[in-house]
C-alpha cells in the first residue's frame, strides 16, 4: 500500500520564548516492507538543523532556536510504501524455553530490552501473566499471541484516561489505557517472562477508504500510534498491536524504537519562556493509488 502522511506539532506561547530545542524523531526507517518513498521536515520559524542516529537506531533532528519567537511548527510529510513480510513459522514455533535459552547466548545485544524502566517497571501484576501465557513448554508464536489477544480484551481503549505522567500500575488497577499503556503493559509482561522486547511509535491507517479489500476501521489516534516488537529465535523483530489484536502489518508504519515511549518520543524539547506554553498535534495518514 502506499500512504501520504503529514504529521503537524504546533507549538503557542503564552509570552514570546527566547529559545527552543527540538529532538525530532520523524525521520521514517527503510525496512524490510517499509519503503520510504519520500520525506521532509520543516521548522517555522526557520533556523540551522544537524542530525545524528540515537542509541536505539533511530535517526533524529536536533532544531535550535535562539531567536524570539512566538510560535513553534514542525510539519513533517513522508510517503511510504508498505508491503507484507512473511512471519517465520520455525521461529515462531520454538518453545519458550529454548527461546530463553537462545536469548541469553544473545544477552549482550538484547540486554536493554529486558530490563525494566521507570515506565516498564516488570514483576508485580506482569509476573502472573508472565506465568500463564508464557509455560516453558508453549510455542513462542502462541504465547505472543494469545498475549496480545488478552490485552485486547482485558483492558478498555478509553481515550483521555491516561497521560505519559500516569504510572502502569495505575493501568494495570483501572483496566483502561490508550495504545501507549496498552504497549507498556505487553512490554512488561514479556521482559518479565524474559522475552526481549522493544517499543515502537508510528502510524497507523484507523479510518481506511471503503474498497473491495475489506479493510476494517482500526484503533488509533490523531497523532502517533504505538505497538510492540518481540524479538524471535532467529533474531528477528516480529511486530504485534494489541490495541487492535493484530500482527502489525501494511497498514502500520514505523517511525521510531525504544524501551518505551520516552525513547521512541516523536518531537520533545524545552523552551525558554516567562510564560505557559501549548501543543497541539494532528497526523493524517491517506491512502494513495497506485496506478
């Protein structure tokens, strides 16, 4: 599939601000089912950017503003081409114990996402969760699934119920979240079950055009959505949406990866002003044919 998408951060002032910097992690990856077709960011009011790739692997402007200004805006376009990739079926099918095994010969390269963090703390509720759709005996592929699947259906999408301030234990009580929680949630119960796992920000198609493909209404939101990788014993990411009980897919497009969302954060930055400041975000992904 092919998607034109813009992805509009607006910032307002209450009072001029004397500088502002911006991390922007809006530059898409060339993956395996992901072809960056075209893209481009742009800073209003314009000033010098550098850019540098991160620990995790993903690509970042850095944007310094030293001048007043009264207003920021980063609008990025991109056009990506999506297509399918073929889940590794003898992968999948490993044991959960052989995949723990496998992972420890590896633990150098995966160490980061086993540990907990300040968002993703493991144990606790996870450990009970770990136990019951991760047994030693289980295939990793059902596990995954079944995992995902639970999320889905425990755990109520109710948008405004949470900000990236509110602790997942809070999650875990109210039973409620949006795609941010539910991806920490999942993130937790695999490292605690010694999955190694990552958070991933990107789009998501949730309000296709009516064709004859069949494509249904997903869950998303106005701005970015979140989902999960796992990594698998043949050392490859396999990517699952428990937001919408799904394998990822072309209608997913990543954008950036960390241990959870503060890694993977599209725009952050700090300013420096007297007075309040405000944001607004809007992202529209539409589907484009291809002739």
């Amino acid at each position: 599939m092919l998607f034109e998408i813009t992805h509009r951060t607006d910032y307002r002032y209450g009072r001029a601000a004397s500088e502002a910097y911006i991390e922007a992690r809006l530059t898409p990856p060339s993956l395996a089912g992901q072809e960056v077709v075209d893209h481009s960011i742009q800073f209003l009011p314009d000033a010098k950017v550098s850019s540098y790739v991160d620990y995790f692997g993903n690509h970042v402007t850095f944007y310094s503003m030293t001048l007043r200004h009264e207003r920021l805006s980063i609008v990025h376009r991109s056009t990506i081409r999506t297509s399918e990739v073929a889940h590794s079926e003898a992968a999948l099918g490993v044991s959960v114990a052989e995949a723990r095994q496998i992972f420890t010969s590896k633990l150098t390269d995966l160490f980061d996402y086993l540990q907990p963090t300040a968002a993703v703390p493991t144990g606790g509720p996870a450990m009970e969760w770990a136990g019951k759709f991760f047994p030693a005996d289980l295939p990793l592929g059902d596990g995954l699934e079944d995992l995902n699947k639970a999320i889905y259906e425990k755990f109520e999408y109710r948008s405004g119920s949470t900000d990236n301030s509110t602790p997942l234990h809070t999650v875990w009580k109210q039973k409620a979240g949006v795609c941010q929680d539910f991806s920490h949630i999942m993130l937790s119960v695999l490292r605690t079950a010694g999955i190694p796992a990552r958070y991933v920000c990107g789009y998501i198609e949730s309000d296709p055009p009516k064709s004859e493909d069949g494509s249904t209404a997903l869950v998303g939101s106005i701005a970015t959505h979140a989902w999960v990788e796992a990594m698998t014993p043949g050392m490859k990411w396999i990517a699952l949406d428990p937001t919408n009980n799904q394998w990822c897919g072309v209608r997913h497009v990543t954008m950036a990866y960390g241990r959870d969302f503060e890694d993977a954060a599209p725009v952050r930055g700090t300013f420096k002003a007297s007075g309040t400041q405000q944001m607004k975000v809007k992202v529209t992904m539409r589907r484009l044919s291809e002739k």
